[in-house]
C-alpha cells in the first residue's frame, strides 16, 4: 500500500512537470514539482522513505528531462533526501514556516549541487540567474507547503468522517 | 542499539544509492549501454503518464493561444494580403532564377539535394532550463526514430535525438549546452561550429577574423557534421565579437522559438556526411 502511494505521488509530480512544460516550456526554471515528494517523504517518514523517494523522484526526472548524465538528479535528491530526512527526524518541523523553509533549501541545495557536479563531470552548462534560483526555491517551498496542507485537510476529512 | 543499526544501514543504503548512480552518470556520459537499458525501463514504466499529462498541456497551451491568435488573426490577414501580391510577384522573377540554377548545376555536375525520408512528430513537453534544453516528441523506435537523427521544424533545425524508446524521443535542441552543429554563414561563406549556451542565443566559433560575416547575416547548416543536411537554418548573426587568437565568436538569434513549437519533422536518414562525397568517385565497399 505505501509503495502504490508512492508511486502514485511520483506519478503526479511527473504529469504536473510533464504538463507544465508543455503550457510553460520556461517552468522548470521557476518549480522543480518532483521535489514535493522528496520533501515531503523525509520530513512525514523516515530518513530512509525521503532517500528512496529521492533517488525514483531524481531517476523519473532524469529519464524524461535529461539529456546529458543520467543519474545526475537522482544523486541529488538521494542526498537531499536523506540530510532531511536525518534533520526531519531530529527537529519538529511539523509548522508551515519550516516546512517552507526545507521546501526552499532543498530545492537550493538542488539547483547548486547540480551545478557542482556539471562541473564535476566536464558538462557544461549554463549557470542559472540568481534570482531564478531564489524563485525557484521560494515556488518550490510554497507547493511543499501546499502539499502539506492537502493531506492535512485529507486526513483531517477522514478523521472528522470516523468521529461520525 | 536498534536506532544505532538503522542508521548505519541507512548510511550503507545512501553510500551504495549515490556510488551506483555515480555509477550511471559516468556510464551516460561514455554512452555505456547498461545505462541506456536503465533509461529505457524508467521511461517505458513512466510513458503513458507523460503521454496524457503532455497531451491535457497541450490542451491548456492550445486554449490559451487560441483566445489570443483570434485578435491577431484579423491584423494580420490584412498584412498577409499585402504580403501575398508581393510574392506572386517574386515567385515569378524567382521561377526563372530556379531554371536557370538547374540548368547552372547540372553544368557543374553536381548532385541534387536529396530530400531525405521522414517523419512528423508533435512536441509532448519541454524542459528549456541552463542546464537542458530538451524537448520530448511522441514518435519513438516503432516509428523508426533512433539516436543521432536530426530533426527540423518548418524554417530551421531544431536538435538531434539523444535518447528514445518505443513511443518517444528525447530531442537536445540546438540551445542546449552540450549541442554543437557545424554552421555556414549563408553570404559570406564562412564556416564554424554553433554551440548553444543555454540561452536564447548561440554562438557560432572557430570562424577566421577576416570571414566577412556582418550583422544579419543567416547562418544555416553546413552539412559536414554527419548529421544534419546543409542547408537547415540555424539562426541570424547579432553581435560579433573579434579573439586574440585570431577569430571570431559570432553570437546568433536562433532560426526558431523553441517555446511556442509544436510539430517538428524527424530526419529518418542522416543525409550530410553522404551527401558532400564527390560524386562520381566509387566508395570503398
């Protein structure tokens, strides 16, 4: 059951990316949709579950959205993954502002660790504007919270329904 | 102790995660092919999710142009008509120019363009970031598409496949970072390589000082690369900028907007290496 649940989140975050690069080709410069899960999983599972996400999550990317190193996203959002997944298992980070704030910093850590290993591996590329990496961040941040608030107001539903 | 164990296989499972896709990031980069066999699993498994989430954008991106292509439509109906009678006009003087290149080329003894096989296709999504600049097309090995075909759109190349499966292809465009074409200058002649920047712009290189290329000028395909045929525009030159080692970066307007494209054709034979032998001469078999 929590392996369907997972992929079916993977799921929508590929069709939401896939989507919105089809109406807005210039998306995924501002929103990286695929790291909700990642998040999400590390902050409301365990280290592991935000590792494992992490790595289908950056693997689905790369598939679909990468033409030079596969592989590349997937080593990020492992990482990402799993540091907030050991940071989600240490402090209480069950408030809005720091589920943003992770949002944020995940997505931040994402976009310079991408850059570090382009370097890295002799790719090259083309460094982002600042201000779209502090966009992207702040968007990202939001859609976690975002995220949050859906299944809070879910379950909520649930458990007001079972009071019934 | 139980926790102490958890965490020390979730640092063995992170170490054995991050060395494997290590693993897979230099396996992509030398092309190896376990990596190619990874790829196909995850985009077969993942395909008809991207195939109806490309195709209800597609929808949205269509409603959206739809309301504003209306109020363009009248002015520029108006402006095509004007348009049209000035080319009927040249069409004329350019039908007797076309007779009499024919006639030129066949004196010249050289072969015609051959018009290579192909196949349309329809953009199922973008992904223009500084470090890809990919777009995904719904046509995949069932149609006969392979890696290293080129593809155009209507006025100019557009990129050459990287990957694909059974139903699509994955497209590095011209703007991509780790794109390079051989690129001629239309006028003046003057050859060099046109490697994207993750821009909007390209810069065409390795082009002598003293080429003669001027601002506006067009820069198309050359043919020498292997991989596109001559002749497919690559973009317009807007700035020149001179090296100390003798030459010149030009920097151009790409031909297309790779944003608002939707239908694109896939070159099926790879035609610019074949064509630029001299004809006449027999191949070594």
């Amino acid at each position: 059951m929590k392996l369907l649940t997972v992929i079916a989140v993977l799921a929508i975050g590929l069709a939401l990316q896939t989507g919105l690069g089809r109406v807005w080709p210039d998306a995924p410069r501002y929103v990286d949709v695929m790291m909700v899960p990642v998040v999400w999983y590390a902050i409301a599972g365990s280290q592991r579950s935000g590792m494992l996400v992490g790595c289908a999550s950056g693997l689905v990317q790369d598939a679909w959205f990468q033409a030079a190193a596969f592989g590349i996203s997937g080593f990020k959002k492992t990482l990402i993954g799993w540091v907030l997944g050991g940071l989600g298992s240490r402090f209480d980070l069950n408030s809005t502002p720091s589920r943003f704030v992770f949002g944020a910093v995940a997505t931040l850590s994402d976009s310079l660790l991408g850059l570090a290993l382009r370097q890295l591996l002799d790719q090259a590329s083309a460094a982002p504007h600042p201000l779209e990496i502090v966009i992207k961040a702040i968007v990202t941040g939001v859609l976690v919270v975002v995220a949050f608030g859906m299944t809070g107001w879910r379950e909520g539903k649930r458990g007001r329904r079972s009071l019934k | 102790m139980p926790v102490m164990s958890t965490t020390r296989t979730n640092v063995i499972l992170l170490i054995a995660l991050l060395f494997g896709q290590l693993a897979l990031m230099s396996g992509s980069v030398r092309e190896a092919r376990e990596t190619t066999v990874l790829r196909g699993w995850v985009s077969r498994f993942t395909a008809p999710i991207v195939s109806i989430a490309g195709a209800i954008g597609g929808g949205f991106a269509g409603l959206g142009g739809g309301a504003s292509d209306i109020l363009a439509v009248h002015a520029r109906n108006r402006d095509l008509e004007t348009e049209l009678e000035r080319l009927r006009t040249e069409l004329r003087v350019s039908r007797v120019a076309t007779a009499e290149n024919d006639r030129l080329r066949e004196l010249l003894g050289m072969r015609e363009n051959l018009v290579p096989r192909s196949i349309g296709a329809s953009v199922v999504t973008s992904h223009l970031t500084g470090q890809n600049m990919v777009i995904v097309l719904d046509r995949g090995t069932n149609d006969g598409v392979r890696v290293d075909l080129p593809v155009v759109a209507w006025g100019g190349a557009v990129g050459r496949v990287v990957e694909v499966d059974n139903g699509h292809a994955l497209v590095r465009l011209l703007t991509d970072p780790n794109s390079g074409v051989a690129g001629i200058a239309q006028d003046s002649r003057a050859q060099g390589m046109v490697v994207g920047q993750g821009t909007d712009v390209l810069d065409l290189l390795y082009v002598p000082r003293f080429s003669g290329v001027i601002h506006g000028d067009r820069v198309v395909t050359s043919g020498i690369d292997g991989i596109f045929p001559r002749g497919f525009g690559v973009g317009q030159v807007i700035a020149i900028q001179e090296k100390p080692d003798g030459s010149q970066t030009i920097r151009l307007r790409p031909e297309l907007d790779y944003r608002t494209m939707e239908d694109v054709m896939i070159l099926l034979e790879p035609t610019g290496g074949e064509m630029l032998a001299p004809s006449g001469v027999e191949r070594p078999r």
